[in-house]
C-alpha cells in the first residue's frame, strides 16, 4: 500500500511542475508579446518612445532568462536571445518581427499540445 502512496505523490508531484512551467511559459509569452508588439508599434509610428520600449524589452528578458533556460529547451531560446539582445534602435532591420517569430516559435515548441506529447 505504501508503493501505491508514493507512486500517487510522485504523480501529483510532476502534474505540478508541469502546470507550474506551462504557467510560466505562457506568462512570458503574453508579456513579451505584448511588448514587442507595443515596440513595433512604436516603430512604426516613428515614435520617441521606441528607444524606451525597447530597453523594457531587453530588461524583462534578462530578468526572465535564468528561469526560462531552466524551464524549457534551449533551441528557440538561443536564437530569441540573440536576436534581443541585437535590438538598437539605429539598426532595428525588422529585428522586431524577427523576435516576435521566434517568441512564437519558443511558445509552439513548449505549449502542451497533442503533437507536442506524441
């Protein structure tokens, strides 16, 4: 009976840390998204809040990537960090769009999906 109590514990243990991680990964997907979105917006208005959107995006980054490259797989993420951490804003070269396809691809990759178990 104990085997079936422990067995029980471990499974209730991973279910946690799997919700825990999908919890995570969504929420920095939503806030990221929605800052590379604010940026391209600005951007594409030629605004004088670009160089400030821009530092917001690279502060969140750096305060987030210790926690996601232990969280996730590396692959996406490598490319997703070095494509923020090549944002300026004299030569953006739709270095936005390119974060923004990444971020996408990070979150595909890690969302629990059907094809994503299988």
């Amino acid at each position: 009976m104990k085997r079936i109590w422990l067995a029980v514990l471990f499974l209730t243990l991973a279910a946690a840390v799997c919700i825990t991680d999908q919890i995570c990964v969504s929420t920095f997907y939503n806030e990221m998204s929605a800052k590379i979105q604010q940026a391209q917006a600005y951007e594409k208005t030629g605004s004088e809040q670009l160089p400030a959107a821009i530092d917001d995006i690279k502060r969140y980054w750096d305060e987030r990537n210790d926690r996601m490259f232990m969280l996730t797989h590396h692959g996406a993420l490598n490319e997703l960090s070095a494509v923020i951490r090549s944002l300026n804003t004299e030569q953006l070269d739709n270095r936005l769009n390119e974060a923004a396809a990444w971020l996408t691809v990070f979150y595909e990759n890690q969302r629990i999906t059907f094809a994503n178990i299988f």
